[in-house]
C-alpha cells in the first residue's frame, strides 16, 4: 500500500522540495505550514511517518511532536526532524520531544527515502 | 501529451488517410486540413477594425472571445461580395491563434492519400503562389489545398506570416 | 526543477519582505519576542532554501545574519539604535543577494563584507563574510554536502538495493556481531527494531537471534515496556559505520554493542528488573527517559505512584492528564498543556491548546483558475447584458415579474464578480513594503534625513494594478525625496523639523483607490518650473498660466530639471513616464503643491484592469467605447463654436480657449467625409501631458461597465484601439485609445489611412 508522509514546514520552498521528491518515490504527500496546522491535518487523516521542520511560527516542531506523541491516534508514527540544524543540542530536543529521528537539510531524495525506510515498517 | 496519444496524432498526420474539408469560394472549390478547424458557424455581422487590409472583414464574439473574419474570396483575389446569411464561417485555430474564414459553402470532407495530393502547377497566380500548397483531382472537381497559415493575416509583430 | 527555484525565488521575496517590515517594528521600539522570531525565521528559511540550490554566497551571509539574530532571539544582544540600523543594511544585502542568485549579474562585494564584518562585530564571534557556516562542516558529517538538488538521481534507489543483495558475494565480507536491546524510549519516539533488523539485513547475510529471556510472566507484562533484545550476526561488505549508521536514530535508545568477528555477545544477561521499572515509571510520567527533564515536578512524582497502583489499563489515560516535564527553554508560541502552570506570556495566547488548534484558513490557488473564473464572470455579465436587450426588444422587461428576475439576476452578476474580483485583489503592502529600503538608500545618497510614513497599507486592489503600480511609486518616492525635501541645513534655517517626512498612504475612494505620496519639503518652485518649461520651448514666454498649470508642466514630455538631476531622479524617466504609466492602468495624477509646505501627489487608480467604466458611442454607423477616465466633459456644440483652422483641422472654442477637434470617424477610416460638428457630441478629453481635445462622435448610448477583451491574442494591435469588449446585443465593440488617437491627429498623421498603417 501506497505509504502516506505528513510534511511540516512554514518553507513553501522545501514543502516543495519534499513534494517532489517523496512523490517521485511513491509516497502519498500530506501538507501543513506549520505545527499548527499540522496538529490540523492529522484531526482527519492518517500519515505513516511525519517529517517536520523546527522553526516555525505558532507552533513549533518540538511542540508539534509533543502533542503527536501525547495523541493516542498518531503516538506510534515515526516522526522525522528536518532542519539545518545538525548540532546535538536541536537534536537532543528533538528527541526528547519525541522525533524518531533527523534529515539535515539540504537533503538528498536518496538520503530522505532512507531516513524514511529507516524509520517505518 | 503521452507517448501513445501522440503516436495517435502522429498517425492522423502522416497517415495514408487524410481527412480534408471542402468548401466554395467564388466559382472554385478548396479544402483545409480538417485538424485546423475548430468549429462552422453561420455568418453573423462583423465589427469593422479601423485601418485593417481589406481581406480583414472585422471582428465577431465568439462565446467571449474576439475572433477576427478573414473574408477568403478578397484574400484570394476574388472580387468581395456581400457577406449574407447563407455564407458561412469556418474557425480554424492556427498555433495559438483562432480566426474564422468567410466561405461561399462548406461542401463535403475528403479522405483523402498522401498519394492523391499533386503539387501546384507552376502558374503566374500569386495566390497560387502563396496559398495554394497542393491539388486534389476528385470526380472530374478540382479542389486547391490552402496553407491556412499563410491565409493568416499579417500580425504587427511580424509572428504569422 | 524551475519551477522548484521559481517557487524558492518568490518565497524569498515574502521572506525578505517580512524580515524587513519585522526589523522596521523592532527599529520602532516593538519588543515582541514574536517578531524576532519571524525575523529570524526568514533568514533561517533564505538559508535553508539557498543551500538546496547551492547558493554558497547567499548561504554564507545568511548564516552570519542569523548567527546574529539568534543572539538578539535570545535576548543576549540588544536592538538599540545602531544595531537595527545593521541589521536593516544586513537586510538590504541579503536582497541583493538573492536578486544576484536569481537574476545573475554582479554583487557588490564591498558591501556584503563591510556588512558581513558588522554583523560578525555584533555577534562578537570571529565570524567574516569569509568564515564557513558550521553547518556545511555537518553535512560532511552526515556524508554529503551541499549539492543542487538533482532529482533524476532516484535511480540510485535500486541500486542500493542490489548492491546490498549481492553483497554476500564479495570476497572480503567481515562479520559483525551486534548485540542490541532496546530501552522503552526508543519505542515511545516510534522506532521500531522490526525496521532497524530489516536493514541491517539489507547491508549482508544476517543471522537474527531474538533474546526472550528477560520477558516477564503475563501479569506482569506491561504492554509497552521493553523485553526483547537481538544478536545479529552480519556478514557484510559494508563498514562498520554504515552498521552503526542503522542505529543513528535511536543511538542513547537502546544498549548496542557492534564487535568485528563472530565473537559472542557480552551482552546477553537479563537486563535488571529495576532498570524496567524505573524506564515504565518514566515513560508513565511523561516519556521522557533524557536528563534534561530533570526538573520532574513534584505533582508529576506523586502521581507516579497512584499510577502504579492503578495498573496499566488506566496507565495512559492517566498520563495524558498529567502535567508532562516542561522543556526548559520556554517558547513563546509552545501552546502545550502545562504552559498553564505558569503565566503564560502574551503572545502565547495567539497559539490556542492541542485541542482546538486556531487556523486562519487559506488556500494558494492558480493565479490561471482565478483568471479563468475572472473571463467567466465577464461572460456572464455580458450575458445578462445582452439577456436583458433581449427582453427589453421583446417587450418583456417592462413587466414585473421579468423585471424582477432582472434585476436580481443583474444583482447576482454583480456580487460574484466583485467576488471574484476580490480573489485576485492584493493588499498594497507588498509594495510599499519595499519603499523603507528605498528611502533609506536615497537618503543616503542625498545626505537628507527622511521618515517615511505609511497609511493605508491594507487596502486592496487587483494583483496586476499591484504589479504595475511599483515602478512609478518608486520613481515619485525618489522624486519626492529628491527634488520634495529640502537639505536638513535648508530646513533647520526654514524653522523645520530636520528629518523631512515622505507619507506615502492608500485608501479607497468612489470605486478607485486613491495612493498620495506627500512630502513636507518646499513645494514647487513654479518659477523655475516655468523658466525650464519656457527654456525647452514647451510653452510660450508669456503665456497666461494658472498655477495647477504650471505645476502640471512637469509632467510634459521633454520636461525634466535637467540641472538638478542627479544620479537618483535621474535615468533618464521623467514624470512624464510616470504618469503615462499611470494613465496606461486607467489611472490619473494629479498635483497639489504650497510653497514652503510640500507637494502631494496623488494617483487614482481603477481597482482591476479586467472591467472598465466606459462611455458608448456611436461613430459613423460603428459602436465605440471611450473610457471614462479620459473624458472631462461632454457637450452638444454649437456651430459657431467650431472654426477651421489650416487645411483639413478644425478647433473648437471653449472658455476662451481653442482645442483641437478630432473627428473620429476620419481618425480611424471610418468615414472620409468630415463629420457635421452641429449634429453631433463633442468629448472634451485630457490625453498625455494634461492637453486636452475634443473628439468629434455622432452620439452617446450610454455609460456601462464593460468587460476588457484582448485584441492581440487573435488578432495583433490596432491603431488608434486599446481593446475590445462585448456588448449587450453580443457583438463586439472597440475601446478607443484617446492618447493615440490624439496624438495620431497631431502629428498630421489623420484623415490618412497609410500613415496608420506604416505607424503600427
């Protein structure tokens, strides 16, 4: 079955970067511009791994995964943090928040359809 | 377009059959590619443009757009006759651009070969010259292929020649 | 991949717009952590968009920028005076960087570098426009650099995976043998070992033994505690860290040893039942196994135990209630549950709960639908146009169950199309967005102080007016700075503040939107004016002139204070471009001046350039429409009014003034006899320059809204035509271009069929 991937990122540009790149490798794309609208899209739909941004405006990425993971719906989907930033300190954070795991940017389809292998089943 | 819609396309233009559509301007009888025609419409009152050639018989809205009326029969150097409710407009869209043609009639379509197609005579007639890219010799009727871009009025720019 | 960078381009712009409009608030005193968050954000997204396009020097000055706004974000920097006054220069960089990485051309690298040393001074780190941003030494790190993104590449895909298929077969292979258990943690993040063990296996041969020892008897088995742990034995070709990189995510999540060789795992005793209890107690609390949660609250603890108690079915219900371990570093937008514990600050209240997140719902549509909607809706007004001259031949309108339709059918029409045409409408910020910079630079240049103050900036109007409004705004902001204000010396000596003021500010006025751009400066110098004017020969030395006249020659073609032209008004655009611009979108200029006071400029403008308000006429048995901008007035002239004037001219008298008198029924061809002045209407028009005409049409139908069609796209253009329309009996009619025709008949150019033609 055709896997369903929420991507979360105020950057039009890189929604779109991600657009392309997960639908040339099959995967259904879902779209939100911030945490917020995030928190949103998953009211109704279902996404098999999430790639979220971190800086973002209202409602940040480690916001964003806390309340996901405090979701009974969503806690179980791999959450994947996307950002420039690749020190230990933003992904200490990420993680405690909850990410499954990290894509630095700028990313690689190749590398991005890893991470995502990496993490789901 | 897909690799196979465009092989379909492909195969009407290159194809053994042709299809071709006949019509009447003054005592002569001509045909255009029927893949240029968009549409036959009856002949409806033109806005005249002001400064035009005088093949040019104006503009006319067709469903909002405004579509220009080239009258064949001054195009191809026939005496102008008065436009009336019998005589018909042919749209044809030519790259980007639709103009109507004012014929006589519209007679019949023609399937026609690549085969049955003879090359224009070499004759003094500048519109034989310009217009006319081939001839059909059909039940004793001779029938001239026009080049519909080159019926095209001439644009400012230059683009249609 | 175009349109990828398109899309960046554009975001680029909002994001520079943003960052700029942000840095004018912090400039004028806001200390809203919000703002410097987005502040911040737009240069972390430029960064983040430049370095998927490998744009290395808009990379570069982005991360020192941001360096800098993270340490203003943080509060450790503070936005005193002269720092926001680097970070606005820093801003104005930053664009011209982009423009560079999307236009081409050349940067000027004495700028970025005296503002890059700025910035690096302020962040107190020895950071030059020079230095390498960390983050380019990470993504080495991570295996890859910054490389434009080159999608076709999804090709590799497969061959990594028969490379790993085929890896048993290479001759130097190694075995590793990799002992792995997992910690609670690593299943509350969402990973899953079932994943990891797929792609170890995918690197080689994996031998997979699942260790069960340490699972507890059925009543004490917590459902999501932690039992199972594996020893793998990979044979593979690949190195040691392509193994350990499989783990990456979930390296400090579970117990991984990786050992060259076959030699036993070390690791295979039970893990303590104490080290389970402890893991579930956490992942009860609030999940979070990492020391920095250490400041657990004592309320948090309390409930552990009655947790405990309540066993695991209400184990999760149970945590969701509890007050998860606060992140220290508190954010202003991090709407989570426990920010109720302590007073929330202001903005945080933007940012409602999980439960009932607030969204100002938008959605980015096709600018070709919108458009596609805007030539329906024109169809359907020229519809019901031409419905009801059908009704009304019939006879039917008069009666009043058709008029009643009518007229609601009619009211319809209207509302959707100002729907529709308030989809395309745009607020006339993005353009006055981009005047601050402007003036700053132009102060800069002229060495006078300036404020600019901005009204009205939510005031909308159609995107294209928006588009094609920037140029001449721009031009009359330099002009008003330029030739407006005065030097602050001459202001200080005129008892004036020495800062001048520019107001630029929009409204809405009677269908129109009306943008002044005013300055406090001398006003203008009418003699001067009038000496230039009379010196380029484009009135007579002694001409009578009002001095709304006078004020207006600056607009004349040929006028332009060649003297006082500098390298900012300059560019060889007068005001005359302006405002043939201007009139180009439908719109007019107009003039107030005092001396000493200032000078107001002030556009009127139409709010879309889809519909336009239009008087029909008739001309020589032909339907025309004359845009109602250019009319000033219309009248029924009397013979006497009207002389000849030379061969084929004629002029019209009026007010003690003659005017030309265009007969537009031999203008365009339509005739080649003159018109009879006395039986028909003249059309007193203002065309470029201000000049005023009269054209000479047989009769007036009726002024109407009519919708613009386009000439060009079948056709090509028409001299003396700006466009067409539709009209209600559905036949096309032609929009008059006044200016052309004006000046067509003054330039002799008239009543001859071949000079329009060689013309066009």
């Amino acid at each position: 079955m055709t896997k369903t991937i929420l991507t979360v990122d105020d950057s039009r540009t890189m929604r779109e970067m991600l657009l392309l790149a997960l639908q040339e490798a099959g995967f259904n794309v879902l779209q939100a511009e911030d945490g917020m609208m995030g928190l949103e899209v998953l009211k109704d739909r279902q996404a098999d791994v999430i790639i979220t941004d971190i800086n973002m405006p209202r409602l940040d990425g480690f916001g964003f995964i806390e309340h996901v993971r405090r979701d009974s719906t969503h806690r179980a989907v791999p959450i994947l943090v996307l950002t420039t930033e690749s020190d230990a300190e933003k992904k200490s954070r990420a993680r405690s928040a909850g990410a499954t795991g990290w894509i630095v940017k700028p990313f690689h389809p190749v590398k991005l359809v890893d991470a995502i292998r990496r993490v789901s089943a | 377009m897909n690799a196979f819609s465009a092989a379909l396309v492909q195969e009407k233009h290159t194809g053994p059959a042709r299809e071709l559509i006949a019509f009447a301007v003054g005592q002569q009888e001509f045909c255009i590619d029927v893949m240029a025609v968009r549409e036959i419409r009856g002949w409806t009152p033109a806005t005249v443009l002001p400064h035009s050639q005088s093949y040019v018989r104006g503009v006319i809205n067709l469903r909002g757009a405004v579509l220009p009326i080239i009258d064949l029969a001054v195009r191809l150097g026939f005496p102008p006759v008065d436009a009336m409710g019998r005589h018909v407009i042919i749209v044809v869209k030519v790259r980007s651009q639709v103009v109507g043609l004012l014929v006589d009639a519209v007679s019949d379509i023609l399937t026609v070969t690549d085969a049955e197609m003879l090359p224009p005579p070499d004759v003094a007639s500048d519109m034989a010259k310009h217009f006319v890219c081939g001839l059909l010799g059909i039940d004793g009727r001779m029938i001239s292929i026009l080049s519909v871009e080159n019926v095209l009025p001439e644009r400012e720019d230059g683009e249609a020649a | 991949m175009d349109s990828l960078r398109q899309i960046f381009f554009q975001e680029c712009e909002e994001q520079l717009a943003e960052l700029e409009s942000g840095l004018l608030e912090i400039e004028g005193g806001s200390e809203d952590p919000e703002i410097v968050n987005a502040v911040f954000r737009a240069v972390h997204s430029i960064k983040g968009g430049a370095g998927a396009f490998a744009l290395e020097d808009l990379v570069r000055f982005a991360h020192v920028f941001e360096t800098v706004l993270d340490e203003v974000r943080k509060g450790r920097l503070s936005t005193a005076s002269p720092v926001t006054e680097t970070l606005l220069r820093a801003a104005d960089v930053l664009a011209d960087l982009v423009r560079v990485a999307r236009d081409g051309g050349n940067v000027n690298e004495e700028r970025i570098h005296t503002s890059a040393d700025e910035l690096a001074a302020l962040s107190g780190a020895p950071i030059g426009a020079n230095a390498e941003p960390e983050e380019e030494v990470s993504f080495e790190d991570f295996g890859f650099t910054p490389v434009a993104m080159d999608f076709p590449v999804f090709d590799d895909i497969a061959v990594v995976d028969t490379v790993s298929v085929e890896a048993e077969a290479e001759p130097d292979a190694t075995t590793y043998t990799i002992s792995f258990r997992p910690h609670p943690g690593l299943y509350t993040n969402a990973n899953e070992p079932v994943v990891l063990l797929r792609e170890l296996s995918r690197l080689g041969d994996a031998q997979i033994v699942c260790d069960t020892s340490t699972i507890p008897t059925l009543e004490e088995l917590e459902a999501e505690g932690s039992y199972l742990a594996w020893t793998i034995t990979l044979t593979t070709t690949h190195e040691e860290d392509d193994v350990r990189s499989i783990f990456e995510f979930v390296d400090g999540d579970c117990d991984l040893e990786i050992i060259t060789g076959n030699a036993a795992s070390s690791n295979d005793e039970p893990a303590g039942v104490d080290d389970d209890i402890a893991a579930l107690l956490a992942r009860v609390r609030g999940e979070f196994t990492e020391p920095v949660d250490e400041s657990a609250s004592p309320a948090a603890s309390a409930a552990d135990v009655v947790v405990g108690l309540a066993g695991s079915a209400t184990a999760e219900t149970a945590a969701a209630a509890i007050p998860s371990t606060p992140i220290i570093e508190a954010e202003a937008a991090k709407p989570t549950p426990e920010a109720a514990k302590t007073p929330p600050p202001a903005k945080a209240e933007k940012a409602a709960g999980s439960e009932a997140p607030s969204t100002n719902q938008t959605i980015r549509v096709d600018l070709d639908r919108v458009d596609r909607l805007m030539n329906l809706v024109g169809e359907l007004v020229i519809n019901q146009a031409m419905l009801s001259q059908r009704l009304t031949d019939a006879g039917l309108a008069r009666d009043s169950e058709f008029a009643t339709g009518l007229d609601e059918f009619e009211q319809l029409t209207h509302d959707i199309q100002e729907g529709v045409m308030a989809i395309r409408a745009q607020p006339v910020k993005s353009v006055f967005q981009r005047m601050p910079r402007l003036v700053r630079e132009v102060a800069a240049i002229t060495g006078k102080k300036v404020r600019l103050v901005t009204e009205g900036e939510d005031t909308e109007v159609d995107k294209t007016v928006i588009e094609r409004l920037a140029d001449p705004l721009t031009h009359m902001i330099r002009n008003a700075i330029d030739h407006g204000l005065e030097s602050p010396e001459k202001r200080l000596a005129a008892g004036k503040r020495e800062e001048g003021l520019v107001r630029l500010s929009a409204s809405h006025r009677s269908g129109r939107i009306v943008i002044d751009i005013a300055d406090d400066g001398a006003g203008i110098n009418r003699q001067r004016v009038r000496a230039i004017a009379e010196e380029k020969g484009l009135i007579q030395p002694n001409a009578q002139l009002t001095d709304e006249e006078v004020d207006n020659l600056i607009f004349l073609p040929g006028f332009s204070t060649a003297s006082t032209v500098s390298d900012i008004s300059g560019r060889g655009v007068g005001m005359d471009v302006v405002k043939k611009s201007i009139q180009a979108l439908g719109g007019r200029v107009s003039i107030t001046s005092r001396p000493g006071e200032g000078s107001t400029f002030t556009l009127s403008l139409p709010l879309t350039l889809a519909v336009l308000y239009g008087m029909v006429v008739t001309v020589a048995e032909q339907t025309l429409v004359v845009p109602l901008t250019s009319i000033v007035e219309t009248l029924k002239p009397k013979a006497g009014d009207i002389h000849g004037f030379g061969g084929d001219s004629r002029v019209i008298s009026m007010r003690n003034n003659f005017l030309p008198l265009i007969d537009v029924g031999r203008e365009l061809g339509y005739r080649s006899q003159p018109a009879d002045p006395g039986a028909g209407v003249a059309l007193l028009v203002e065309s470029d320059g201000g000049a005023h005409s009269a054209l000479m049409v047989d009769a007036i139908q009726g002024q109407r809204q009519i919708v613009i069609k386009s000439l060009e796209e079948n056709y090509g253009r028409v001299p003396g035509v700006a466009a067409a329309t539709i009209l209600g009996d559905g036949r096309v009619a032609l929009i008059l271009d006044v200016d052309a025709i004006v000046a067509a008949s003054r330039t002799g150019a008239s009543n001859s069929e071949t000079a329009f033609a060689l013309a066009g």
